[in-house]
C-alpha cells in the first residue's frame, strides 16, 4: 500500500495507541501536512479549546488537499472520516495502550504544544482517562465500525499489532 496515493489520511485509535508517532511518521515519508489533534485541542494548563472553535478549525482542516490528521475526539470523528480518503485504526491490544499512557506521563510529548505541559503526576483527571481507554473499545469501536458502513468508498485500514503498524510505515514513502 502506497500511503502517497492518498491524500487525505486520518489516524484514530485509543489514546496510547501510537496515532501521533505513526502520523510523524508518514508525515515525513510523504510530505503530507501534519495535523495533530492535541496540539490543537489542548490549550496553556490543559484548557480545552471551546468545542464550537474546535469543530469550526476540524471543518476548515479537512478542506485542505493533502494532510494527516490524527487524533480521536469522537465528536469530531465523523468529518475528518467523511473527508478522509484513507482511514488508519490503531487497534491496539488494551494493555499496550493503559502502558504506554502510564510511562509518556510527565514526559515532554512533540504533539504538544510548548506551552503546555503535562502535569506529570497521577490524578483523579489521570485515573479518569486510564478508565476512558480501558473502555475504548467497547464505547468507541461501535462507531468506528458504524461509519465504515456509512462511508464504504474511504478506504479502512485496521492494525491491531505493533508489527502491522511497523509494516506500515516501511511502506509508507513507497
């Protein structure tokens, strides 16, 4: 799979998923634009941007002609995947996803922006969205699965392992 041959690409998964490293990734073998959701989303001391801005800046991001988006936030899901050409799921088993939130905790983070850190700590808002992914598939993968049916010419891609995610990306620049 030629990732070149899609211009619009959007990657979403669990948080702790690898959806961002992944993103950078092919960004940098194609050329794509790289959106980072997180980026965007969390504003200085982990304000989030008013939802209302957010949707509006997601309806003129998916306009563009050649980018990445990545990022879940299912409240915006349904426009970047409608927009989409190709879909990436990281579907990644629970466990890798709860470790990998757990170890990034308090580390500077590049889909960050610079002034905005994480607290490095664990909190009651911490615990709280260790349970969001433990939850992920049963909550999330019902409407991942829903807009694949809905939107059956953008074309989906599911990887559930490290090694098909590696894969991926060796093929990526191709």
């Amino acid at each position: 799979m030629s990732l070149q041959s899609y211009p619009r690409i959007a990657i979403i998964g669990s948080p702790g998923s690898g959806k961002s490293t992944l993103a950078r990734e092919i960004a940098e073998k194609t050329g794509h634009l790289l959106i980072p959701l997180d980026y965007h989303y969390h504003l200085p001391g982990w304000v989030d941007m008013p939802k209302v801005e957010f949707i509006a800046k997601m309806e003129q991001w998916v306009q563009g002609e050649r980018w990445i988006i990545d990022g879940h936030y299912g409240g915006t899901l349904e426009l970047r995947y409608a927009a989409a050409d190709l879909v990436i799921f990281l579907d990644l088993p629970r466990w890798l996803c709860l470790w990998r939130a757990i170890n990034r905790q308090g580390k500077p983070r590049p889909d960050l922006r610079p002034d905005v850190e994480d607290p490095g700590k664990f909190t009651w808002e911490f615990m709280k969205f260790l349970l969001w992914i433990y939850r992920f598939r049963k909550t999330c993968l019902p409407k991942i699965l829903a807009l694949r049916e809905k939107y059956p010419d953008v074309e989906f891609v599911r990887l559930r392992t490290q090694k098909q995610v590696n894969e991926l990306v060796m093929r990526a620049g191709m």
